[in-house]
C-alpha cells in the first residue's frame, strides 16, 4: 500500500506535469525555459507555484512568480 502522506502531494504534481504536457508548455529543449506564474496569494496560486518549484529541475524550467493583486478579497492588501 503507498504511502497515504504523500499521495495528495503526488496526485497534484502529476496532474500540473499533464497539464503542462497537454497544453504544450514545455519544449525539449537543452536550455532552460523562463516560467512565470502569477500569483495572487490564495491558496490555489501558492500550491501551483510550490508544485511548479518541486518539478522545476525534472522539467528544466527557471520559474519565477509575479504578483497578481485582483482587489477580490477584503484580504488582499494584508
């Protein structure tokens, strides 16, 4: 049986390398390529980035994070 501690952390790696797969993002290339995610803060934007910097060596890619201030949430300036 796996380890149940990391499945959940497996499955959203997997799943963002099919993404990436599937939308073409990524080219076999030697060099590395500049991939910048824009973040909000939420939750959601710091799992995709935390997921993207754990598969950035795998993939070969330099990431990098831009700041996304969408003024949806009475939370957002804190």
């Amino acid at each position: 049986m796996p380890d149940s501690a990391a499945d959940p952390i497996d499955a959203v790696l997997d799943a963002v390398r099919e993404a990436l797969a599937t939308a073409g993002a990524l080219r076999h290339e030697r060099t590395k390529q500049r991939v910048v995610v824009a973040l909000s803060g939420g939750r959601d934007s710091m799992a995709l980035f935390d997921a993207l910097h754990k598969l950035a060596p795998e993939l070969s890619i330099a990431l990098s994070a831009a700041h996304v201030h969408h003024g949806l949430s009475p939370h957002a300036d804190a």
